[in-house]
C-alpha cells in the first residue's frame, strides 16, 4: 500500500524526496542548515534592570478563560493529563518525560494549567521554579513553538496576580531572547505565526525593541499569507485555525486592554472576522467543525467560547463565501454538506494536510452523519500514515493508493492537481490528477445538492479495471441496515443508494481526540464501472 515506507536511498524514496523538498522555500532550506550551526555559538541572555522594572510596572488584568485549559494539572498529586494520557510524578516533575510522545511533551512545556482558575496560585508558582530548576536545556525547551505558548502563559499568569519573582522574571527574558533567536523559519506555518504572536507580547511585557520589531514584522507578514480571502487558515485544519484564533483573539484583546497600537487594530479584526466567519460556515454555529486535515474535536475550541470573546471586542461575522480555501457548503432543508475539492494551499508546509482530495463530510440537524476520521497520534507508526490516507476520507481510492503520497509524520511529497470545472449556488464539477501518474487515470466529482437529496457522481477516466474503492464513513452513533439494494441508516429517514458498485458493511477507528478512538461503521463499495452514482435522500 502507498503508506508503506520507501526503502532508504532506493529510487522512489529519492522521487519522493525530490517531490517533497522542491516546494520548500529556499529560508526553509537556509535555515534548517544554519539554526544547527547557530545553536552551537548561542548563549542565553539575562534581562536588564530596565526590562524587569517595565515587567513590574503593569497593572492587574483579567484574562479571558477557555474550557481547553481546565483540568490538566492536578497539583496535589503531580499529575498531568494531555491527550487523554495522565502521568504523575511520584517526587519532582520530570519535564525532560517524552515516553507519552513528542505532543505530549510539548503539552507539558505550554503550561497551559496557568489558566485554571481552581489551581492555587502557590501550586502554579511552584511548578514555574520547579521548571527553571530542572528543564535541563531539553530539545523540547528549547524548541520554538512551546516555547511561544509557555511565555505567553507565564505572562498572563504574572500580570493577572501581580507577581514580581525576578527568578521567573528573568527566565521569561531568557526564553523570550531565544525565541526571537531561532524563530521557525524553517517549518512556517502555524508555527511561525504563534513565534510572533509570543514576541509582541514579550515586547510589551518587558518592552523590548528587538521583540516588538520582530513580532510585529511576522504577524503581519504572515497574517497576509496565511489567513485566506474566505477567512480560513491556509493549512486548512478547522482545528488548528481555532486554536491561532484564539491566540490572535487574546493578543488583541491584551491591546485594547492596554491601548497598544504596534500593529494596528483593524488588520487584527479584519482577520479574525474572516476567521471567525468561516469557521461559522464550516460549523453552523455549532461547536463541532468537520474533520479535515489533522482535526478532531478535542483539539478544537468551540465556536461559542470564540465568538464570546470576539463579540466582547467588538467583533460583528461577516458575509463570507467560503472559496479560495477549496471548501464548499451545501445546504438542502434539514442537512449541511462541507466538500474539499481545493489543492494544498500551504504547500511548503504541508504538515498537517492529507490525502483527502474530495472528501465530504455531511450533517442533518447539526448531528453528523457522514464524517472525516480525525487524527489520534502524530506520532511515526503505520496509525499516523492510515489516518492521512484517502482511505480514511469519503472519496475513491483507486489500487489501495493514495490521492497525495503522504509520508512519514508530517511529510508530503507528490499531491493532486484539482481544478474545478463549473460550480453554482447547488452544484459543482471538479476534477484530480492524484492517480494519473500511476495508472493514467483521472478523477471526477460532480455534487448536485437539492431540498432532500444528495448526487454524488464519480467518473474515473482511463479506468481499466483496477481495483477502485469508495469509502464512506459515518459517525460512531450512526446504526446502518441493508435490504434491496438500499443503506438505512436507523432511526432516521436517511437512504443512501449506490450505482455500478458492490456495496458492505465494515468497521473503522473513528478519532474523538489523540490517543481515543472508537468503533463506528463505514461503507465500502467496490467499484464496478467507471460512472458511479451515490444517492443520500435525507
């Protein structure tokens, strides 16, 4: 299967190689050479006294809170829980603890507990100077992207209860210095945007020029490239584009506050009302987003918590059409469909996107139906490459391949070429190379979404006969029947008929969150000729 890993140094793993770095920016390729080198002639920087007088001088301030960082920390017993793993720490934290995952461990290094509002302030401080005595200048210290979201953790803590501890203080400088040292040019994404999210507020906390300057200069830089025309992230994670909202929601929130104008406010709102909105349209309004690339609902933040707060900032959803994103919605009486008939966008970052060319997802009545399977580990294992698979998404798998040859944890190399052949308010046409290359072949999809139904066409052009599949995969509380040709999906009205395809019933690991998954029923159906028809009437 393609999920099957490329001998080292053979031919494909070359190919694949080559497909995967020629969509690299060549700062990716400069800086994954020099930060390696850099690191070795780093030393931390201390603050000055003028940087730990600015700290000192902030007023009080409450911080919204978000369910998401509730429960994680339990301090009476040293234990932590992420992910829905619990470890607890018999003596001291061991923070250099890695035997849960990489995931895990940068959980443990957000110090997201600082925003629970049932944790003693003497337990949180403590955990703080337990850190600094013992996180051993790990990799995962070290690392970029924890620490953006522990600096701006510890300085929400300090600034909401007043504390002064020069000791805190100024480990918060030293982390903060390196951060603006090593910001994660060579990955991009999500990842640098949260690096320049992290230094604006380390500027205004210590006030800082050199954090100022260069948060100011990523946030705006990357704002531009990664928040699309339609308001969605350009890594295409409904997940992931909760969480940056959130943290662009605080940030934002911490300038009103404190009347700071670095970045202006309205390139703030502008883009987090785009956020915000199409977030609306890929969830109704509910808290639940379908599952698209590396997504799950653990992960997410709700819908309504987001809007809350962007509301209190005075915030208004805007008119938005979901388009450059290559997500569509589709509404008929008593049912939404959300289809992905878009290319990979952030294709120097392709991370967290999988080979999902046209998959669906669909509600009725805000209850999913028809779902993504959702990611449970970011870890290298077969799992992870299953997850990514077209297999796990509801379109066409021809010869047990994959649409996009994804690999390793987070690595793409070749992917599909979608372009979309005609489309109106109900309809839409759209075409993918993903197996052309392989066996010649070419994928078609056209969706007709009426008042009750829903026509899903699929034609594989240059089909002759390879073994093609069409997964659907419904939700772990759906119940589904057979009888004369028809799917029912019990205690509903839902049919689902299929044409030019043998049709059965079988079993996958649906992904509530990472590490828990459950049983839930898909339908695989062989294909037959090259025209196959799904009809649901709903």
């Amino acid at each position: 299967m393609s999920f099957t890993r490329c001998a080292f140094f053979s031919a494909q793993y070359i190919m694949r190689l080559f497909h995967t770095v020629k969509y690299l920016k060549w700062e990716q390729i400069y800086y994954r050479v020099y930060y390696p080198v850099k690191r070795k002639f780093y030393f931390p920087r201390k603050a000055k006294d003028h940087h730990i007088q600015k700290a000192l001088s902030h007023k009080p301030l409450q911080f919204p809170a978000f369910s998401c960082h509730n429960n994680l920390y339990h301090a009476d017993t040293r234990s932590f829980s992420f992910l829905n793993r619990t470890k607890v720490f018999e003596q001291k934290i061991d923070w250099d603890f890695c035997e849960f995952g990489l995931l895990w461990a940068f959980k443990l290094h957000y110090f997201d507990w600082l925003n629970d509002t049932s944790i003693s302030v003497e337990s949180k401080i403590d955990s703080i100077l337990q850190y600094i005595d013992n996180h051993n200048d790990s990799e995962v210290y070290q690392h970029s992207f924890p620490a953006s979201l522990r600096i701006v953790n510890w300085i929400k803590f300090l600034m909401r209860h007043q504390i002064g501890n020069k000791k805190i203080l100024d480990e918060l400088f030293s982390q903060s210095y390196r951060l603006s040292s090593f910001p994660e040019y060579e990955l991009m994404g999500n990842h640098l945007l949260e690096n320049g999210i992290a230094l604006l507020w380390a500027g205004f906390y210590f006030d800082e020029a050199r954090f100022w300057e260069l948060g100011k200069t990523i946030v705006e830089e990357e704002l531009a490239v990664q928040i699309l025309a339609d308001g969605c992230h350009f890594e295409k994670s409904p997940s992931y584009h909760s969480i940056l909202l959130k943290n662009l929601l605080e940030l934002l929130f911490l300038f009103k506050r404190c009347d700071i104008k670095i970045i202006s406010h309205k390139t703030l709102e502008i883009n987090i009302s785009r956020m915000l909105s199409c977030l609306f349209v890929l969830s109704d309004g509910r808290n639940d987003y379908p599952n698209f690339g590396d997504s799950n609902s653990e992960m997410a933040i709700s819908f309504y918590e987001l809007n809350s707060l962007a509301q209190d900032l005075g915030i208004a959803l805007s008119a938005i059409a979901l388009g450059e994103s290559g997500y569509r919605r589709y509404n008929g009486l008593n049912y939404q469909l959300f289809f992905n008939c878009g290319n990979i966008i952030s294709n120097f970052q392709p991370g967290h996107s999988h080979a999902d060319a046209f998959s669906f997802c669909l509600y009725t009545g805000g209850v999913p139906i028809i779902v993504d399977r959702g990611v449970s580990t970011y870890e290298l294992t077969d799992l992870r490459l299953v997850e990514r698979s077209t297999q796990s998404h509801n379109t066409i798998s021809v010869a047990s391949q994959n649409s996009a040859d994804v690999w390793a944890s987070f690595r793409m190399g070749k992917r599909p070429d979608i372009k979309i052949i005609k489309e109106d308010n109900n309809y839409i046409k759209c075409i993918q190379d993903g197996y052309f290359n392989s066996f010649d072949i070419l994928h078609k999809r056209e969706i007709s979404a009426f008042e009750t139904s829903v026509e899903i066409t699929d034609e594989l052009l240059g089909w002759k006969g390879q073994n093609s599949v069409l997964y659907l995969h419904f939700s772990s509380d759906v119940s589904l029947s057979f009888d004369n040709q028809v799917w029912y999906i019990e205690g509903t009205s839902i049919k689902i008929y299929f044409q030019n395809c043998d049709t059965r019933l079988d079993y996958y690991q649906y992904c509530k969150g990472f590490n828990e998954v459950v049983l839930a029923p898909k339908i695989v159906a062989v294909v037959k000729n090259k025209i196959i028809k799904t009809i649901i009437e709903i």
